[in-house]
C-alpha cells in the first residue's frame, strides 16, 4: 500500500466510529428542520422535493397523475388487438394530468414517428466501445452523444427568456423518448446477436416497434409496453429521479440531465437490482443442479447471502412499506401468461421465503419485494436472457417520468438545487459531544 493510501486507511478507520456513534446515539437530534440520523442516512424521510407527476405512498404504492397502476393501465386507450395500451397515452397522461383520448394519443404517437430517426453517429459511438462494455454505460453514452441535438441548450445559445426554459425542454422530452426504443435495441442487438439489427417498422407504436427491433414475437410488444409504464415514474426522491431533477436544475440540458439519471440507475440497489435478481437466481439454479429447491433449501439460501453480508435483491424499500404494486402488476401478467414458468416458481416462492426471514434478520424497514423482483422473470420468459440488459428496460420507462419532471421544473421555474453540508466536528457539536 502507499504511503498516501496507508495514512488515508488510519483515517477512516478513526473517523467511523465518530460517524456510527452519531447516527446511533444522537440521530434524533435536530440540526435545524432535520435530525442527524437524516443528514447522515440519506435523507430519508426529508419532504424538500414537489412533484405533481406521481406520489408514491408507503402503504398504497405509486400513483401516477393521480391514477392507481390498474386504473390507469385500465383507462389509457389500448393498443388495438393488445392487452396493454399505448406507451405515447401513458407519457400524455404523465405530461398533462389528463388522459388521453383515442385521437389525442394518435396525434403523439405521429410525433414519435417524426422525431425517430437516431443519427448515425450515435450507432457509430456505440460499435465504438469494447464488446464487454455494460449495456447501460452504453445508454447513457449514446444519450450523452446526442446532447449536440439539444434544442434546450442551442435556445439557451441564443438567448432565451427563463418562461420560455419548458418550450425547448419538451422539444428534447419528446425527441429523445421517440429514439429510446431504437437506441435502446440497437444496443441489445449489436451486443447480444452478433449486430444483427432489425430496421424500424414506422407502423408500430412505442412498444410494438421495440419488441420488433429487439426481434421477440407477440406478446413481448405487451411486455414492453407494461414495462415501460410502470417504470416511468416513482415520485422524484429515488436516485434517477432526484439526479435528473438535479443535473437539469443548473440548466443543464435534458440530455445531460437523462445520461446521468441513467447512471444513477446503474446501481445495484436500484435499477441495477433487476438483473442482480435474475443472477442470484441462476446462482441457486446452479446450486441446485436444475432440481427445483424446497422451501428449506430456498430459505437457507437466503440466509447464506445475508449472512455473507449481502442484500437480498429485489426486496426492501427506502418509501414503501408493503408489497409493491409494480411487482404485482407483473406476477399477475405472470400469473396469466406464465405460470409453469420455472423462474417464476423459483421468485413466488421466494415471496413466501424471504420476507418472515428479514423480519427475523430485524434489520430491513420493508421486507416485502419491489418491482425488481419479478421484472427480469418476464423477460427471461420470452427469450431476453442477457440480465445484464434488464436495466436498459427500465432506463426507457423512467426517462417518460424525469423528462415529463423536466418539462414541468422549467416550466415553474424551479431553482438549481444547492442544500447545505456541514462537517462532523459541527455534528458532534450539536450533539453536545464537543463543546
Ligand atoms: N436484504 C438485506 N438487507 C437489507 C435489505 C435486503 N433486501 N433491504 C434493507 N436491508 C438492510 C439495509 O442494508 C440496512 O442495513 P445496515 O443497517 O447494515 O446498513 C438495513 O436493512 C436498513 O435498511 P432500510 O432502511 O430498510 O432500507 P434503505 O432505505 O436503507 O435501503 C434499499 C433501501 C432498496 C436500498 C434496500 O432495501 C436494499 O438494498 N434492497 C435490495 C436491493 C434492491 O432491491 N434495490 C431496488 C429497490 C427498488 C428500486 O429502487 N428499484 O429501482
């Protein structure tokens, strides 16, 4: 080790302890409007963000625009001949407040057609990059080299007044969402078939042209459509969010603002956690010699990857405290297109198995599982078994929620976000364990 990174270890070795015995002895004290426990842990629980596009409830679950996930998958108009409607209805809904109707969503989906033509030199930085690079690393640099298309900053450029910020920034909203579906399948098809791409069908809506460049067969197009719907949107404190609403808010454009978000949803105890179920299923699959496990054998599983210091991915959450609606939204598609599936019956089973164990463990606030739980079981279903691209999925479907946060952030005119730090010694001062 070097000197630097020796005398850099003594140092966090000294200062832990300060920073445990904060949040565990004195996390109740207030440090202005909030508590030490909050300050250090995340601000968990800290109302300081407005959003009117979703609000997630502990107990309920999310609610877009207002609309519970039946009740909108219910009231937005239908794909004809689909179970599941149209993505462009779910971003007009997510957009106004209202949902559309049948002419309403028509007229939005041409504009996705117009606006979908992915420069070439977007594909030309992707076929650029090592064959092992990761599938969202490629998302977001392909987002990142389209920032030169920007409407938002070439207006900016030339001068623009601050009510006029949400004009250019549903230009990009829209420009960008129209080339997510291709961008997005590019990148499984270059990485995953050998760049074997399938060219858009311009006929197809949202979720149809991706299943069909993504080359799975119906009802896959209702797969992509449920997915993206119910990605879209979490209220804005998770990672995705809050970073897009927080890189936007230096006006940085929404291509910067979108690159970044997807990079905060490249973590493992986010969006990443959908392909870390998918592989710490396959773990025990091969543990297990393809023989399916009993519910003995499953819990010790469980515990083996608590006890080795692990989380259980898929389960837990920062806000909700029940099952959450996401995921069973997608067990019931399972339930009616999947059942035998053997993923599936390894993940319902878990659903019995793991939450009495991290009620036992004592330490997650929610044991109940999350969308990730169940989303890569579908996918696997129909064919896409490289979980490592699972996150790309919901990368499409969360840009719906934190373009539409956009749009409606510069519409109000809401500031760049600056919240104040402070140091340990004023911590402990507050505390009352340094004078
Ligand atoms: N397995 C094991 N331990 C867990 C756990 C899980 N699934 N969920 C929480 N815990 C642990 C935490 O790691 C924490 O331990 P320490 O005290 O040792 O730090 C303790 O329980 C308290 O955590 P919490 O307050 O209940 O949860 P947080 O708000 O801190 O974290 C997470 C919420 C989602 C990050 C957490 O539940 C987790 O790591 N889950 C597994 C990863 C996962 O599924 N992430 C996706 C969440 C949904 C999402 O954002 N999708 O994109």
């Amino acid at each position: 080790m070097s000197a630097l990174k020796e005398k850099l270890f003594e140092k966090i070795q000294a200062h832990r302890s300060r920073t445990t015995r904060l949040a565990k002895e004195y996390g109740n004290v207030h440090l202005g409007d909030v508590t030490i426990a909050q300050a250090i842990g995340g601000m968990r629980g800290v109302k300081c963000l407005v959003t009117d596009i979703s609000y997630l409830d502990p107990m309920e679950g999310i609610r877009f625009r207002g609309y519970t996930i039946p009740e909108a998958l219910e009231k937005l108009p239908k794909v004809p001949g689909a179970e599941m409607p149209y993505v462009e209805g779910h971003v007009y809904l997510l957009l106004t407040g209202d949902v559309p109707t049948a002419k309403e969503v028509e007229e939005l989906a041409g504009e996705f057609k117009k606006r979908q033509h992915v420069p070439q030199y977007v594909f030309d930085v992707l076929k650029a990059m090592p064959g092992d690079t990761h599938p969202m690393t490629m998302f977001a640099t392909a987002v990142l080299a389209m920032q030169r298309e920007s409407v938002f900053a070439k207006r900016y450029a030339e001068g623009m007044s601050k009510m006029d910020y949400w004009d250019p920034a549903y230009e990009d909203m829209l420009n960008m969402l129209a080339k997510m579906p291709q961008i997005g399948a590019y990148i499984y098809r270059l990485k995953y078939r050998n760049g074997d791409i399938i060219a858009p069908d311009t006929n197809l809506d949202f979720g149809g042209n991706f299943a069909h460049m993504i080359g799975i067969d119906k009802p896959y197009d209702d797969v992509a459509r449920l997915y993206f719907i119910l990605h879209s949107d979490h209220e804005s404190g998770n990672v995705s969010a809050h970073t897009g609403h927080l890189i936007a808010s230096a006006l940085s454009d929404p291509y910067y603002a979108i690159s970044g978000m997807l990079d905060g949803l490249a973590g493992p105890l986010h969006g990443l956690a959908n392909q870390e179920v998918l592989r710490w299923i396959q773990g025990v699959m091969k543990k297990m010699g393809g023989k399916e496990p009993t519910e003995e054998e499953m819990k010790k599983f469980v515990w083996d990857t608590l006890n080795s210091g692990q989380v259980i991915p898929g389960y837990g959450h920062a806000v909700l405290r029940r099952t959450d609606p996401r995921y069973k939204a997608q067990r019931d598609f399972c339930l009616k297109h999947l059942p035998d599936d053997p993923i599936f019956k390894y993940v319902d089973m878990l659903y019995k198995v793991v939450p009495p164990i991290l009620r036992e463990q004592g330490k997650a606030k929610n044991p109940w599982p999350n969308v990730d739980a169940q989303s890569g079981v579908i996918q696997w279903h129909y064919g896409l078994k490289e979980y490592d691209y699972y996150t790309v999925l919901f990368g499409i479907g969360r840009s719906i929620g934190v373009l539409s946060n956009i749009t409606w952030d510069r519409a109000l005119g809401y500031p760049i976000e600056r919240p104040k730090s402070v140091t340990t010694d004023m911590l402990e001062e507050v505390a009352g364990i340094k004078k």
